[in-house]
C-alpha cells in the first residue's frame, strides 16, 4: 500500500466511492414505497376529500403493520454483511434464507389479524364517518399484499448485505411502474375507487415479490445453501430481530400518535398530513440511502475485525447525511408551490400543508444524522440500544403531540413535535457513536 492511500484524503475517496457505489441504487429502491403511497395519493386525491383522509389513515396502518417487521431487512443486511465480511457466501446466504421463511410466517399471521379486525382499527384512530368506509375498504385489500412486502423486505436485506444495491433498484423501478399503470387502470379504467388503487398495490408487490425470490434462489443455488426452513435458523433470525421490532414498534406508534392527532384536527387536516407524510417518508427514504451503505459497509468491516474502518466510515457517511439533508430542506422550500397541487384543488387543505411544510424542510439536516446513525448502529448489530433510545423518545414525544388539540395547536405545531422528536433521536445516536461500545467485532456480534 502507498503512502499517498492511507491519507485522510485518500480515505475518505475510498468512503465515497464506497457509499455512493451502494446509496444510489438503494435510493431508488428505498423510495419506492413512498412513492407508492404518493402514487396512490395523487390518484385518489381526486376522487375527494374523503377519500383522501380515508387513505390516509389506512396507509398509515397498513405501513405500520409492515414496517413492524423492518428487520427482516435491517438485521438480515447486517448478519449477512457480517458473514460477507468474515468471507463465508454460504453462510451469509444460509441467513438470508432463514429471514425469508420467517417473513411468510410473519405475513400469514398479520393478514389472519388484520382482515377481521379492520373496521374496528379504522375507527380507533378517529378515523371521521365519510372518510371510515373508504380507510376501511383500502386496508382490508391492501392486507392481502403483506406477505409480499415482507418477503420484498426479507430478499432486499439479503442482497444489501451481498453489497448489491443494482438489482434491488431494478425489481423498484418495475414495481412503481406497475403499481402507477394498475392504479390508473383499476380506479378509473375499471371505475373501481380506492378500492382498484387497492388491488393495483397488492399486484404490483406480489409481482416485487416474486422477483426478489428468483434471484435468491438463484443465489443460494450458485453458493451451495439449501433452501429448506430451518426451524433453528427462523429462530434466530426472530431472535436477532426482537430488539429491532421493539426499536421500529415504538417508532410507529409515534407515527401513529401522529396520525391520531391530526384525524381529530378533521378532514383537512388529516388529508394534508398524509400528503406531508408522504413526502416525509420519501425525504427519510432518500436519506436511509447512506443508511443502507452504513448497514453494509459497517457490517462489513466488523466482519473482517478492521474498526478504523468502520469509525472512519461513520463519520464520513454523518457528513453525507448533514449535506443532503440541507439539500433536500432547500428542495422542499422551493418546491411547494409546485408539490401541493399533484395531490389535491382543495384550497383548506393547501392552506394547512403549506407553513407545516416548511417545519419538514427545515428538519431535514437533523434528519440526516438520525438516518446514518441508525444504519451505522444497525450495521453494527447494536440493536438492543436503538430500541432503548426510541422507547425513550417515544415517551418524550407522545405527551407533547397529545396536548396539540387541546391547547388550540393546528397541523404546524404537530410537526414541530415530530421535529423535537428527530432532536431527541439524535442526541441518543449521537452520544452511543462517541462511545465507541457499538464496534464489535467477528462473523457473529
């Protein structure tokens, strides 16, 4: 090695090369649920208002009974990465494999809960009695697609960890594309209403699905791992996964509290919301990109005992993070006029949107720190401290976006609160990658 490699500069070339050769393809994959949702927004946004709102609160449900399960990616990139990194393709896949088997038992049992119990979810929520039917009609469909999206969810992690981040954006871009042409198609070509957007989501996931499987089976073919269930191995990737649901568990019931406050603001409200959360989520996903690399690349170097690396790739992905973050908060600004109009003409509901919309832009840096950190403790396994930080966040956070309605606040100071609560994320994420305590290294933390 020359002297010139193991310069500052030279290390944080290698970085950047690292982190954008797998952050770009995993943006275009990351944001395809939220574009997803944005698509299904545009289009029933003009069925109406009601609609809309009803949409919303079903979204918001149905991405929670998901995103519960983000761990089928989360730890299964980190595992694998690890194994990947320790120079073990068998082994790493073998982990895939078992994640994959637990995301179709984890689907059956969701699909079994939520279609009986739909109506009476809806209603929980506030859910107002024009927009209840149409929430109630898109989360009963939508539910059948759950398997699908956790068995995407399971296949992406596999991949991320294998450090390809191509053919995960390939199966999106195909996935949106679909799901847009099946919409269009089936809410007004068939004059199905939310309902065909409905169907249209489930179609197009099963068809993401199925894709993702070919490629890994293919995988575990090429390397000699079998594909039979192993009860031991599910087990463990459940096992794995526990402080993770627990960390995303409470990271969704703030979304959710979220939610509830603004269906009880009323239809406008609640129908601008969803429009911003959409878009949050798209802004979150963009940032999740250098997450993704972080997963990979720290479970990477861990695996292969080398923590200079993995410190010196923290804090060059932070200082990713903080600059796309303004970036994007520059966007969001200057965009809004533009943004507001794809999803509704109601002029109560832009009126309400628009002041809410800057808060989200001016966020978008801390955001950015929140993100990478999140990948990089995840990437190290470290997720029995990531569900203790969010579990306290989500008790600074819940008593204050419940006093927003009783103190007179509108839809602004909700997402002030959601502000506050990416400050107390931060500071959590930020003290335990100064500690150190997170760099563990070997094939298995």
């Amino acid at each position: 090695m020359t002297q010139a490699s193991t310069t500052p500069k030279a290390t944080r070339r290698q970085h950047d090369r690292e982190i954008v050769a797998l952050a770009v393809p995993a943006f275009g994959a990351l944001v395809a649920e939220p574009l997803f949702v944005m698509a299904d927004s545009a289009i029933v946004g003009h069925l109406g208002t009601a609609q809309l709102a009803g949409l919303g609160i079903a979204s918001a449900l149905l991405t929670t009974a998901v995103s519960v399960f983000v761990f089928l990616a989360y730890a299964t990139t980190a595992a694998v990465a690890r194994r990947v990194g320790a120079g073990d393709l068998q082994a790493a896949i073998r982990q895939g494999m078992d994640g994959i088997w637990l995301a179709l038992l984890l689907g059956a049992a969701v699909i079994a809960v939520v279609l009986p119990t739909a109506p009476s979810i809806v209603e929980l929520f506030g859910a107002s009695d024009t927009a209840a039917p149409y929430a109630t009609v898109y989360l009963r469909i939508s539910a059948l697609g759950i398997p699908a999206m956790l068995v995407v969810l399971a296949s992406t992690g596999v991949l991320r960890g294998l450090q390809d981040t191509k053919t995960p954006l390939y199966v999106a871009i195909a996935g949106f594309v679909a799901n847009a042409v099946l919409n269009v198609g089936l809410v007004y070509g068939a004059d199905l209403g939310i309902a065909g957007s409905a169907w249209g989501t489930v179609i197009a996931q099963c068809g993401m699905a199925a894709a993702y499987l070919v490629v890994v089976v293919r995988g575990a073919r090429r390397h000699g791992a079998s594909l039979i269930p192993d009860a031991s191995g599910i087990r463990a990737s459940a096992q794995a996964g526990v402080p993770l649901l627990v960390r995303t568990l409470s990271l969704r019931a703030i979304l959710m509290i979220a939610t509830a406050v603004a269906a009880r603001l009323g239809d406008a409200d609640i129908a601008a919301h969803q429009i911003i959360l959409s878009l949050w989520s798209l802004l979150a996903f963009a940032l999740d990109a250098i997450a993704i690399a972080g997963q990979a690349i720290i479970g990477r170097y861990l695996g292969a005992d080398d923590t200079d690396g993995a410190r010196q790739a923290c804090r060059r992905m932070v200082e990713w993070g903080i600059a796309v973050g303004v970036a994007l908060g520059v966007l969001v600004v200057l965009s809004r006029p533009l943004f507001l109009p794809l999803f509704t003409g109601d002029s109560t509901v832009k009126d309400a949107a628009l002041p809410a919309l800057v808060i989200v832009a001016l966020s978008q840096p801390i955001c950015g720190v929140v993100f990478v950190l999140d990948g990089v403790l995840m990437g190290a396994g470290d997720g029995p401290y990531l569900a203790k930080a969010m579990i306290l966040t989500l008790v600074v956070f819940a008593p204050v976006a419940l006093l927003i309605p009783r103190l007179g606040g509108g839809l602004t100071a909700l997402w002030a609160a959601m502000t506050l609560m990416m400050t107390v994320r931060m500071l959590t994420l930020w003290l335990r990658s100064r500690s150190g305590h997170w760099l563990v290294t070997g094939a298995t933390r």
